[in-house]
C-alpha cells in the first residue's frame, strides 16, 4: 500500500468581518481516492489563529485515521477470498 494524503484549498469567504477557510483532504491509495472531505475553519482575527489550526487538524486527522481503516479492510485478503468465492458460487 502507498497511501497518500493531499489538503488543498478550497475557498474563501467573508461573513460578518471573519474569513471562512475551507480546505479539502483527499486520501488516496495506490493513486485511487478512497475517501474526501471538506473542513472549514473559520479565521477571526482578534483569535489565536493557531489553536483554531490546532482544532482542524484534530478533525483532519481523525478522518484521515478513519479512512486509513477502511482501506486496510477494502485490500485485505480475506475480503478478495470472500468476492472471489462469491463470483464463482453465485449465478444468473
């Protein structure tokens, strides 16, 4: 397995004078995205910017560890064995 993670930019917007951030984090297996999601961090400037940053990339983490999960168990070989001796014991 190759797993990859990418977080990228998204957008940004003003609302009532604070700036929401959204960002995107991909992850990927082999080149094959196995799972995405979009985080927002809303950015005022009269707060410390780093613990908002602290905040999402707990939440970020959490995903990425969630899909890194289902990934182990999607390639795992018993589930090969399981689709495998199901296409040859099912019929039309």
């Amino acid at each position: 397995m190759a797993i990859t993670k990418a977080i990228t930019k998204v957008s940004v917007k003003e609302s009532s004078g604070n700036k929401a951030v959204t960002l995107r984090v991909a992850v990927s297996d082999n080149g094959v995205e196995y799972g995405a999601k979009t985080f927002t961090l809303d950015y005022n400037k009269d707060k410390d910017i780093e613990v908002e940053v602290k905040k999402l990339q707990e939440k970020m983490q959490k995903f990425i560890d969630e899909v890194v999960v289902d990934i182990t168990y999607y390639n795992h070989a018993k589930l090969d064995s399981a689709v495998t001796w199901l296409n040859a014991n099912t019929t039309i």
